[in-house]
C-alpha cells in the first residue's frame, strides 16, 4: 500500500534492550505515523512527523522516540525495551498538508519482549 | 483528549445477514474514516465522511455520518464470508491543526458463518 515497506516484520527481543523499527516509504507523502495495536484498543498513535525532523508525540509516546532523517524513512526506537511494549506495530503515511487525507498502511511488525 | 468509542466489540452472523457497527466521538469531528483489516492484514481505507448527515454507498455497505458530527455507522447488507475482519473507524478533531491524526475506535471483529 503506497509503497510502505516494515523492517523487520518480526522480532524477538529481551527485556531492556533497545529496538529500532523502520518505515520506509516510495511515495513522497509528508506526513508519517506509527501507531501500536492490541486486542481491545485499535490502533492508539504512538508518534506523528509532519515533515523532515518535524516530530510529536501522539496518546501513547511514553518510552518510545522516533526520527525522521529524510522523507522516505521515519524511525521507531524503544530506548529500553519492556514487556508492555510487546504489540504490533504499523506505520501510516499520508499525501497531503490539508486534513481529510487517507492514511496508508504498511504490513506491521510483530515485536515480542520476553 | 478525543476518544472514539464503538461498538460492538465483536459480531458475528451467518452469512446473509445484516451487520452494523457504531461509532461515537467524545468531541465533533471535522471528518470519520472507516478502515477494514482483514485477518492478519493491516488497515485500508474504506470511506471518508465530511459533512453532517452525509449518507455513503459502497455496493452493500452504508456508511452515515451524524448530524451532530460526533457519531457514525457503516452497515453491511446481506453479509458474504469475503466481509470478515476488523473495521475500524477513525476521527479527525475539528478545529486547529491536526497533521492529519486520527483518533481510531477499537475496532469491530466481524465473522460470517457460511
């Protein structure tokens, strides 16, 4: 979808180690999103970029941080990650500067903490 | 903050029957997406809706946007098996700046029984 591609799609990690996940996009649109899901909650926005190193913090940004170097990639790193972070995670990107805009989704990563 | 709210958590129907899920917003929307995520597959839009009282057609699904602009439903008639998975709706808060974020509901996981 919009040419979003996910690194990696799975991953097994330990409790306290850092993870970095990757979204990269071929489609030159601006705005970009992570968001988690778990059973019962959706999709809850983790953090949003609105342009190249233009970055906020969404519901539920506590223990992650992100970047975004260039348009096509934006970043999501868990400093230190624990077991509640355990979920699957999505990016999004949009077109547009104007609201009413789509999202597009890329194919998610599974992130186990063990 | 905005909280999207919709139910039901779960449906499930035999196949031939009618579907609806509901979605109401904490706050007035400037817009309401409908997302499907198929089994294992991630989010992809459906339908935006904009204006109060906007009535959308897509072949058997029907989506409504309410007056207020805090309420919405999608209704699915006579369910096939190629309907099941999670839809989602997601809001845009009116007024100021909003990058695009949606706020999603927790999704309604559909089964259709053959």
């Amino acid at each position: 979808d919009a040419g979003i591609t996910q690194s990696p799609r799975h991953k097994v990690t330990e409790t306290g180690t850092p993870v970095t996940l990757r979204c990269h996009q071929t489609e030159n649109h601006r705005y970009m999103y992570w968001y988690r899901q778990d059973p019962g909650h959706g999709l809850r926005l983790i953090h949003y970029s609105y342009g190249v190193k233009d970055t906020d913090k969404g519901e539920v940004s506590d223990g992650y941080s992100v970047s975004r170097s260039k348009t096509e990639d934006f970043l999501l790193t868990l400093e230190s990650a624990t077991s509640s972070q355990t979920s699957v995670y999505f990016c999004a990107t949009a077109q547009f500067s104007v609201s009413n805009q789509p999202q597009h989704f890329g194919d998610g990563t599974r992130l186990s903490i063990l | 903050g905005q909280q999207v709210m919709q139910i039901p958590q779960y449906q499930h129907v035999q196949e031939g029957e009618d579907f609806t899920t509901y979605c109401n917003s904490s706050t007035t929307l400037s817009n309401i997406q409908w997302y499907k995520q198929r089994p294992g597959g991630h989010p992809v839009f459906l339908i935006q809706l904009v204006k109060s009282g906007e009535v959308k057609k897509q072949k058997r699904l029907t989506f409504q946007f309410g007056e207020a602009k805090k309420n919405s439903s999608l209704h699915i008639t006579a369910t096939q098996t190629t309907d099941v998975g999670t839809y989602f709706c997601a809001g845009q808060n009116a007024g100021g700046t909003s990058y695009g974020k949606l706020t999603f509901g927790q999704g309604t996981i559909l089964t259709v029984h053959p």
